[in-house]
C-alpha cells in the first residue's frame, strides 16, 4: 500500500514539473531538496522523479513476489 503511495506521489511530482516547464515557469528552487540545498527547475528535474516511480515499481513487483512463495 506505501508503495502505491509513493510511487503515485512522485507520478505526480513529476507531471506537475513537466507542466511547470512547458509553461516555461523559471523557478529558483524546484523544492526537491528543501529551503536548504536550493536547485533550480531545470529540463532533467522531472526524470528524478520518473526514476524514483520506477524503484517504486521494481520494489512493488519485488515484493508482492515474495510475499506469494511464502
């Protein structure tokens, strides 16, 4: 269920960016990191989260089979 969770967090992390780039918003601090260690929105910011929803998968399938063998 948290990886569910997690992995529909960080899709919409990452469509929300993807909007706010094409909208060609230029932000100083993406948020990703916090107020303390600022980046800016740049085209790749989206791709962090795309592969953070791809671990969230991996861990999903990685998981849901184990749990069946035992």
């Amino acid at each position: 269920m948290g990886v569910c969770v997690a992995l529909a967090l960080n899709a919409g992390y990452a469509a929300w960016m993807t909007l706010s780039i094409a909208r060609g918003l230029d932000l100083a601090n993406c948020g990703c990191y916090g107020m303390y260690y600022p980046q800016p929105l740049r085209w790749y910011s989206p791709l962090k989260d795309l592969v953070l929803v791809g671990m969230c998968y991996a861990l999903h399938k990685f998981a849901r089979k184990n749990v069946a063998a035992y």
